[in-house]
C-alpha cells in the first residue's frame, strides 16, 4: 500500500473503531438505565416480574394517604380502573400530590408493596403524563380512561 | 375590540411573512432588484404588526381583560402586574407569540445591519427568515390564536401556574427563545448560501457575530432556567436530563460544534459543508425543542398540558424544514470543498475531534430524549431512559473535550509544534496534580471532587498560561482581540463550571428531615433549629412560614424563611429559602406538617448544604459572556472582504495534505 492509502486506511478503521465503542457504551448504557411504566393491574398481571426496577404509575386513591408518626415514611395506594398497589415512600412528598391525582413513581417490589425512591412532581394540576393516559389506557382497553378519572372528580 | 385589532395585525403580519419569504427569493433568483428590495421594507411591516399584536396582548393583561381566554386562563385580579406581564409567556399562545416577536426582532437587527452585504445575498437570507415566520404565524393565527375571545366574559381569571411567578421565569424564556431562534440566522445564512451557491469564506463570517451572539443567549438561558429550577422547583437539583431541558441542551451543544467549526471555515476555508450541516442541525434542533415543550409526546416535569393537534403541525412543520433544508443541502453541498489542508497535530484537527465528540454527545442526548417514542414506535412498552445513561456517556464524550481544552489556543492552524503543546501540557498537568492532592485532602478522598478540581485546575491554568503568553509576546492593544478574548473567557468559565458541578454533586450534603419547633439538625457543620412557622400572605396567596435558624460554631449565621404557599385557585408551591454564598449554599424548603391539622406541631424538611453550586452557574454566566464579546470582533464588521484575508494570527507554514 502506498502512504497514502495507509493513511486513509488508518483513519477508516480509527472512525469505524471509535463509532463500535461509542454504539456498544450507549446499548449498555440504554440497557442499564431503561425504566418501563406500569399500572397497578399491569404489576399484579405478572408483567413487571422480570425487572428489578420500574415505575408504576396510577391515581393516588382517596384517603389512602397515611403518615408514620414519627417519620417522613408515607404510605398510600395507587390504583387504576382494574387493581390497587399499596406504595411507601420515605421523603417529602411534592406540592400536587394528593388524594385523586395522578402520580408516577419509581421503585421496585417488595413482596406485594411497592417501595418508592422517587414520586414524580408535576407544575401543572391539569397535567396527565401521555404515557401514564396510555399505559392506563392499554390497562383496559375496554375501558376508558375518562371513566376511571370520572369516578373521583377532582379538578 | 382592542383584542380584534391584535388578531388583525397578527393576520397582516402573515400576508407580509408571505411577501418577505417568496418575493426576495424570487428577485435574487431572477436578478430582479426591485423584488430584491421587498425583504426590507417587509421585514419591517412584519415587525411592525407582530409588536403590535405583542403590545396588544400586554395590554389585555395588564387591563384584565378577562373576555380573552387566554387572559382568562392565566392571570387573575390579584396576580401582581409584572407577573401580568410575564404571564404573556406563561403558556402555548403567548410564548408561540413571543417566538414570532422575537424572530422578528433578529429579522430587524439582521435587516438593519447587513448593508454592507450584498444584495442578493441578503433578500435570500430574510427571504428565509420570513418562511420562517410564515410557519410559525400560520400556527398562531390557525391552531393557537392568543386574543380568542371567551363569552360570557368571567368575572375573574383562573392564575398563572404557580411555579411561574418566579424572578427567574422573567427572564428564563425570553432569553432562551432569542438563543433558540438566533439560530434561525445561521440557519437562513447557510440556506442562502446553499441557495445562491456562494460557497466562499465570506458568508461564515457574516454568520458568525450572529451565531456567537445566538449561543451566548442560548447559554444565558439555559442558566436561568437552571437557577430557577433549583430555586423554584423545591429540590435543590440543577439539572435533570428531563425531555424539556434536553430540548434546550441539544441544540447548545450542536451550537457550541458550529461555532468552533465556523472559526474553521472563516479562517483556513476548510470544512464549509460541515459548518453548513451544523448550522441546519443547530436550528432543526431548536425548532424539536420548541416542538418537544409544545406537543407533551414526552413525560417531563416541565410538561404543561397541552393538545396534541398543535403538536402534529409543529412536526409538520418540522418535516418541511429540516426535510427540505436537508434536501438541499444534499444537492448542492457536493460542490462545496476545499479550504486549506491541514495536518494531523493542527488546530483544524483538535477543533474537528471536539466538533465529533459535541455532535455525538447531541445525538447521544437525542436519542435518550426520544427513546419513549422509539419504545412505543417498536412495542416494547412505556419505556424512558434514565437520568444515569446520560450522565454516564456525556461525562465519558466530554473528558477527551476537557482534556483537549487548554491546547487549543496553543494549536496553531494547519499545522501545530510540538514543544508549546509540551509546556503547556507540563504546566497545567503540574497544576492539575498539585490541586488534586489538595482536593484530596480537603474533600476526604472523594473522587469526583478530586476529578473537578484536578480538571478545572487543568483547563485554568492552561488557558491562563496562554493569557500570559499573549501579555508576554504582543504589543499593547494587539494582545487580546474581541474573538481572542471571548474564547478565553469561555474556556475559563468551562474551568468554573467543571468545579462547581464535581465539587456541588459529590460534596453536597441532601437531608429530608422531621423537625418538631425547637429541634435542631446538624450537617455541613452547620446547625439548622426549626422554630415553628407563622402564617404569611401575599398578593395571591396565603402560606406558613418556617423560621429557620442557621449556626455556626454557636454563632448565627442567618435566619432563613421556607415558605409554603396556597394560591388562590388552591394550587400549593413551596418557596424554597437560600442563603447563598461563593463556597456554599444553603438550602431549606418546608415539606409539609406531619400532622395536618397541626401547624405549630412538627413539619417535614429539607436541608440541604450545597457547596460550590454556584460556580455552576458562574461557569455558565462566564461563557455566555465569552460569547458576546467575540461577537464583537471589529473583523466581523468589517466591509465586503476578500476571501482570502490573513487570519489575525500569523499563519505558520502550511503542511501538506494528510487529511484527504
């Protein structure tokens, strides 16, 4: 090979090289860091079973919300139109949540209890995130989401 | 009938869009002058109307002119006047309004400032421009009308969201939105470039003052959404790889690529179709970002509600100009070569791998923004990508960058000597070594902030020892150009921002905490005493205040007051409470009262000590101003250069051609 063709070799296969490592860390890093939504239903349907973490995502159901009286644990259940998920939460809850709200928290299982590390805030009361709409939606395709929102009028 | 007016000067402001954007382009194509001269008087009327319906619908708030929905929706008799103001923006009509308003307030500055340009040129490029504003006034007047009237008129508003009413939401969007769309420039001066097939040197630096002043106002603004974030939002964070602040990263970091790759262009003549790719990528991604905050396709703290039928035009909208813009640079871009050669060690080349790892790391960010519409495209379920995947990689894309940094101005064009690099390298790496044992020893062995300070400590005293150079070597007057001195200054804040992010995540000290009146917890040495809260009001709402004590070795450092809001619609917001400092902040936000109808009981706290955040924020401010100043290089304002005028450095001898 002449120098030149070297040199163009050298910088094919460097790019080539750099573009293989530069894929392979981001498949690693998507794989590593990917957070499935899911409804209560969903859960107790056996779907998150395979993964150690993920977010559930539902109505905060009315007058489940208890404190621990001598701690920041909270405890409230989550629920959408086909199952209930009992949640505890160790922390400061943000300003919109409350009885009837939507609310998306990430955690994992366990036993039966979902424990929270982190509970979405929202700036907007109006506010339903898409995917929790669909994901509820998907929960119950016979069963509109607007239904289930009806049942606890709140805003 | 003051809110029909705005409605008709929005509608006249989109029949004259459609004259600016078809009639310039037209003229240049046919060498017809008169058409030619349309762009001007156009532009004007455009901004004419377009201030108009702006001022209009100030005035409508400011009245309480609440038979407009709009004014309905978002403000109300007791909601102080200048959050009235600012309310303008406070939701999709309004801010659509400002994005319009404030192209036109480029589209002005441009037409005022470009008659040293050559006529053609310049009809093509507000000729885009007014496309430009074709789309975004055809959205306005169609989907998203800010002066609809609603009857019967309510006798009072609903309320701007609370979160907003804010110092730094002020500033936030506006400022954000004049980076966004100062890209439009750079973006119709490629496009007339494409267009025209002047492919020289000389539009780039037309461009360029343009493109810096866009990016610092970018950056300025995607700091005071930080600092607002941090404040405002309750938790202390600064940012949050959420969708919406990805939206207003991305085309940062596309920007940071063009600017540097603009530099390129103008001076060697070098990689004119990349600087053309980037300049349609920088505004294509301000334009996703608009889209991304509009639509609510993504799950975002930031997410207002939203309708997805606005969304659907914006994609369209989308489509058509990152489509057709992409079109033809496909077809004319071909042509587009040449430029000095440059060798391996050169500036060219370290200019060209930051460029690589900038444009990688907006895709990287790209591709974790959207991957819940790539999840539900592919069926694979409600899927996003966590914050932890784009620490990781942008830490990893942008350790070479910093690295690289302090050799940059050492580098010369085409081809670079060796031994300046070596000292340079020797002196920062001293530098680097000497702070991180330090850091080691004050930070007790954290490695992050070792990292921070051994980084930032390398990119400072790299770009200082080059600041000293220049004061050794040049004549006074000569040592330090406007373009010469904004990269320093830039370069510098990457130092302070670098220590403020390591040393802020790895040392900050984050306790949620229950406190009864009187109890009193300890971190960072400082000693926060809960004593009780008292009942506050303000304009719009009504709240409790915590009084927080704050000591230090028995002393009182500050009395800080938390607060916890109730608006009048019933909206609660937690006012956070910040005694800010050079080396620390510190941070209380009130959770809420473990019993509720116990005030006077026991509450739930944040305490947070945060130090060296701050310099995040300065970093940030730092680079902003670097880009202002080298916006003002006398070079850019120069009359019509030659193509082929001696770059402000001596140029070295050139080497021959390695890179083909």
């Amino acid at each position: 090979m002449n120098p030149t063709r070297k040199r163009r070799m050298t910088i094919v296969i460097s790019v080539v090289a750099a573009a293989v490592v530069a894929v392979s860390l981001t498949v690693f890093a998507l794989q590593q860091n990917m957070n499935y939504l899911f409804t209560p239903s969903q859960v107790q349907g056996g779907q998150a079973t395979q993964y150690q973490t993920f977010r559930l995502g539902g109505m905060v159901k009315s007058g489940s919300i208890q404190r621990s009286s001598d701690s920041l644990k909270v405890s409230f259940i989550v629920i959408d139109a086909g199952g209930a998920m009992p949640v505890e939460y160790t922390g400061i809850l943000p300003d919109l949540f409350r009885d009837n709200q939507s609310v998306i928290a990430s955690g994992r299982m366990d036993g039966a209890r979902f424990i929270a590390s982190e509970v979405l805030a929202k700036h907007d009361e109006t506010y339903m995130p898409k995917e929790l709409k669909d994901a509820m939606a998907k929960a119950h395709e016979n069963k509109k989401i607007d239904e289930a929102a009806a049942k606890d009028p709140v805003q | 009938m003051i809110p029909e007016l705005g409605q008709f000067a929005l509608i006249l402001a989109l029949l004259l869009a459609i004259a600016q954007g078809i009639l310039p382009i037209v003229g240049a194509w046919r060498g017809n002058a008169a058409l030619m001269a349309v762009a001007r008087p156009a532009a004007a009327g455009q901004a004419v109307f377009v201030t108009a319906a702006m001022a209009i619908l100030i005035w409508a708030f400011l009245s309480f002119d609440f038979s407009v929905a709009f004014v309905a929706d978002n403000s109300n008799l007791a909601l102080p006047w200048y959050y009235r103001v600012t309310a303008v923006w406070g939701a999709h009509e309004g801010s659509m309004l400002l994005w319009v308003f404030i192209l036109n307030v480029w589209t002005v500055a441009l037409a005022a400032l470009s008659r040293h340009l050559p006529q053609p040129f310049v009809a093509r490029v507000l000729g885009v421009l007014g496309l430009l504003g074709v789309g975004f006034l055809a959205f306005i007047v169609f989907t998203s009308n800010p002066f609809m009237r609603e009857l019967p008129m309510p006798a009072d508003g609903g309320d701007l969201n609370p979160v907003l009413q804010d110092p730094g939401m002020t500033f936030h969007p506006p400022v954000l939105y004049m980076g966004y769309v100062g890209f439009s420039v750079a973006f119709a001066f490629s496009i007339a470039a494409l267009l025209g097939g002047e492919l020289e040197q000389a539009w780039v630096r037309w461009a360029r003052p343009w493109t810096n002043v866009a990016w610092a106002f970018l950056t300025g603004g995607i700091v005071a959404g930080s600092w607002w974030a941090y404040a405002e939002l309750g938790w202390g964070g600064w940012w949050f790889w959420d969708p919406v602040e990805n939206a207003s990263f991305m085309p940062w970091l596309v920007g940071v690529a063009l600017i540097h790759a603009q530099a390129i262009t103008e001076k060697r003549g070098s990689l004119p179709a990349w600087t053309i790719l980037l300049s349609l990528f920088a505004f294509s991604l301000s334009l996703l970002g608009t889209f991304l905050v509009r639509s609510g396709v993504l799950t975002s703290v930031h997410a207002f509600a939203s309708d997805p039928r606005r969304g659907l035009y914006i994609l369209g909208f989308l489509i058509v100009v990152i489509g057709g813009s992409l079109l033809l640079y496909a077809i004319r871009a071909p042509k587009v070569a040449g430029g000095k050669a440059f060798a391996v060690v050169s500036r060219e080349t370290a200019i060209m791998i930051a460029n690589l790892l900038f444009a990688t790391s907006a895709a990287m960010v790209l591709l974790g923004t959207l991957f819940p519409l790539i999840g539900d495209a592919l069926n694979i379920g409600k899927v996003s990508v966590g914050p932890p995947y784009f620490g990781f990689l942008f830490v990893l894309l942008m350790a070479p960058v910093v690295l690289l940094l302090p050799f940059g101005p050492y580098l010369r064009w085409g081809r670079a000597d060796g031994k300046s690099l070596a000292t340079v390298a020797a002196r920062a790496g001293i530098a680097a070594v000497i702070c991180a044992v330090a850091a080691w020893y004050f930070a007790d062995g954290k490695l992050r902030a070792v990292a921070g300070v051994a980084g930032a400590a390398w990119v400072a005293v790299g770009t200082l020892s080059y600041v000293a150079k220049r004061w050794r070597e040049m004549p006074r007057g000569r040592r330090f150009p406007a373009e010469m001195a904004g990269m320093l200054f830039a370069h510098f804040g990457v130092a302070v921002f670098l220590m403020g992010v390591m040393l802020s995540e790895s040392l900050s000290v984050e306790r949620d905490t229950r406190l009864a009146p009187g109890q009193t917890e300890t971190i960072g040495g400082y000693a926060f005493r809960f004593d009780g809260v008292q009942e506050t009001t303000g304009p719009n709402w009504r709240g409790d205040q915590g009084i927080v004590t704050v000591m230090q070795n028995g002393e009182t450092v500050h009395v800080m007051h938390p607060q916890k809001r109730i608006y009048t619609r019933g909206q609660v917001q937690t006012e956070s409470s910040i005694d800010a400092g050079i080396f620390r902040d510190l941070y209380v936000a009130l959770g809420e009262p473990m019993d509720a109808a116990n005030v006077e009981g026991p509450w739930a706290l944040r305490v947070y000590y945060k130090p060296f955040i701050r310099w995040i924020w300065l970093g940030g401010l730092l680079m902003t101003l670097g880009g202002f100043v080298t916006a003002g290089e006398r070079r850019f304002r120069a009359k019509r250069v030659a193509a082929s005028e001696t770059p402000t450095e001596p140029a070295p001898a050139v080497g021959k051609a390695t890179v083909a």
